[in-house]
C-alpha cells in the first residue's frame, strides 16, 4: 500500500491516465454535481483505506468510485444520468481494479484472471469466489439500467462496483427503485432541462460473505441525486434508501427457517387443492397456478436470504446525509465531527415526493397471505 501510494505520487500529472486517482475533481469530474461552479463529491471519508477509482474501461472513464479496501465494497459510485440507452446487460466476466494491488499496472479494469496471469496477488478488493456460493448477488452501485452507452454499462460489471445484495431484494425492490429513478430524473430533470448526477452507496453492516470477513454485507443501500441549470444552480434532488426490515426478525437460521418450508410446502399442497377447484372454472388460472408452484420452489431455495427484507424510503437530500452520518460514524469512521455531505451541501432543493410505490415492502410481492393472493401481488 505505502509502496504504491509512492508510485503514484511519483507519476507525473499529465502521464496519470491511472484511474486510481488522488483526487476526483481533477481527474474524473465530469461524474459529480457541480453546484455553482463547484465540483462536490460526497466528502467524509479519508485514510488510506478509500481509495478513488475513475472507472475506465477501453482508456474512457465511465464512472466513479470510492472503495473501501477494508471491507472490500464500495463506499459510493457517482455518476451523471443522460437517460436510458437500453445498453445490453452481457454477464461475462466481472472486471477488477488492477491499480488498486499495484500502482504499475494498466489504467483499465482487468479480469481477475488477466490480472493473475501477471503474477499479481489480490488483496485490496473482492474477488469472485467471495461471492461464490455465498447466497448473495453483486449488487451494482451504478446500475447497468442507467448506463449512458455500452461501454458505460460494460464498466459497471467490475467488483469494485458490486456489494453484497439479497437476491429478492437486489432483482425486485432495488431494480423498482433504479425505475422509478429514471422516471423522476427523467420527467423533473432531463425533460426541463437539467443535467442529472447520482451518487449510490452502501453502508457497511455487521456481518461478512461467507463470515470469512473478507467482504463486508451492507445493511444499508441508498440513492441520492441533484438536478442543475445551464448555470450551475441546483434545482431539483432527492435521496431514498433500502435498509433492513427491523420488523422482520433474524429467523434462527435452522430452526424457524425449517418450520417456515413446511408451512410454506403446506401452502403449496393448498394451492394444489386450490387449484383443482380453479380446474372447472377455467384453464388460464390452471397455468397460473403451475406457475405459483415453479415459485414457491424457487422460494424454497431463496429462503436462506429471506433473513434479508429490505425496505425503500424516500429521504430528502439534507435528512439522508443526516442519517448517512450517523451511520458511517459507527459503521466505519469513528471520528468524533465526522460529517457525511452530498454535492458539497449545496443541492437541498427538493423535488416532489418521491413516487410512492418506492415503499413497497420486497417481502409483499412474494409470498400469498390471507389479503393478498401471490398472482395479485406479482403486479405490484
Ligand atoms: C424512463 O422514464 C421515462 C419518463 O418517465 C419513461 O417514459 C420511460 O418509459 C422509462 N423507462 C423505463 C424502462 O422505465
């Protein structure tokens, strides 16, 4: 680490395409809000830990990252939405950040076996096997579904991007959220006008994949944006965050997680029942409930995760970062006047109420309770 921080130092300015970088605003500030002339990213965090990372891929910088290299996940990614490209989602090979094992390697991001292959030991960031077989997704911080070209959604697959996501909650709350966000951004920002510039991040949780305490699992996703004019006046932002459902209990994994697949295979043997009645009454609904039972399998696999329930809030810009403070102040900086801050506590101007349907409850949809039939809920 001290070795390479040397190197970088040592590197000339003008030479530094390195996409770890010693400071955001000169060398990727094009992903960050500038409100009245200032390029603000979200400030805090400090020590050799964070390290800054202007994502590049194919020598073009796409967007940016502060990486934590203790917990192996990123703090945030920041980027400007232009709007949706439909840029393909192709799951190769996840990338990794070369640079941030040693300062002398390439300014693009690698795949890990590329980067083995130079006999390089990877130490500072996550690797594939630590989410293999872990229950978990990589969640994106910058979303392949906001990427402004192909390029740009290639990018967004390297690790140092990713975090610990619960399944459901990664391909069904959190995907919601990133829709919703395109229409708000959309209809109050880029149809008026504005230049539209997110930051995403995670707060780090108690617990690590695997418990091999290599990679840290967030206990917080959130979202923040700002909306300038051709002035650099702020306009319009917002904020939201999903964090686990405290009225969902941490099920003791063996015991009420067994007594659940029973009831939940009882469930099934009514839905069957049900679904013998259903038989006369039409064939559509039969197909339906073949479907239901195909996903109550599927369930069954996933009901290690469900420990994980997450819910999305709608914040204003100035109560997440209160909120963010807190939280970062126990969870990783345990610095007395440590203070989080979006967009250089410039962008407070709210848009309206985040839609609604933002707070849905991931667990809603899923399962069938008595008001609420799973074929009902998979619309919502
Ligand atoms: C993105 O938002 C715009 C504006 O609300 C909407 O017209 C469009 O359908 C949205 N796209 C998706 C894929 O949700």
């Amino acid at each position: 680490m001290k070795l390479l921080n040397v190197v970088l130092l040592l590197l000339p300015l003008s030479l530094c395409l390195a996409e770890v970088v010693d400071d955001f605003t000169e060398s990727c500030p094009q992903f960050f809000a500038n409100p009245y002339h200032v390029v603000s990213p979200p400030t805090g965090f400090t020590g050799d830990r964070f390290r800054k990372i202007c994502q590049t891929l194919n020598n073009k910088a796409e967007f940016a990252t502060l990486y934590d290299t203790e917990n192996r996940i990123p703090v945030y990614s920041a980027y400007r939405f232009t709007g949706l490209m439909k840029c393909k989602r192709r799951m190769g090979n996840w990338y990794i950040e070369p640079q941030l094992e040693s300062g002398t390697l390439g300014p693009n991001m690698a795949t890990e076996s590329a980067v083995r292959k130079q006999g390089v030991n990877i130490v500072n960031q996550a690797v594939n096997g630590d989410y293999k077989y872990s229950g978990y997704d990589k969640g994106h911080l910058a979303p392949v579904f906001h990427a402004t070209s192909q390029n740009c959604a290639d990018a967004t697959f390297t690790l140092t991007n990713a975090a610990p996501q619960a399944a459901m909650f990664n391909r069904n709350t959190w995907m919601r959220t990133e829709k919703s966000m395109n229409d708000t951004l959309t209809k109050s920002c880029l149809n008026v006008g504005l230049r539209a510039f997110v930051v995403t991040g995670v707060v780090p949780g108690p617990d690590t994949l695997k418990n091999e305490g290599r990679v840290r699992i967030p206990s917080h996703f959130w979202m923040a944006f700002c909306c300038l004019d051709s002035n650099n006046i702020p306009r319009r932002s917002g904020a939201f965050y999903g964090k686990k459902d405290d009225s969902v209990k941490e099920k003791d994994e063996s015991v009420k997680e067994k007594d659940e697949s029973e009831k939940e295979k009882d469930e099934s043997v009514k839905e069957k029942d049900e679904s013998v009645k259903e038989k006369y009454e039409s064939v559509k609904e039969k197909d339906e409930s073949v479907k239901e039972k195909d996903e109550s399998e599927k369930e069954k696999d996933d009901s290690v995760k469900e420990k994980d329930e997450f819910v999305v809030y709608p914040r204003s810009v100035k109560n997440m970062e209160t909120e963010l403070t807190q939280l970062y102040k126990i969870h990783v900086n345990n610095i007395p006047d440590f203070r989080f801050t979006l967009f250089a506590g410039e962008c407070y101007t709210e848009t309206e109420p985040m839609e609604k349907q933002l707070v849905v409850k991931a667990s809603k949809r899923k399962k069938g309770t008595k008001d609420c039939k799973p074929n009902k809920c998979r619309k919502l």
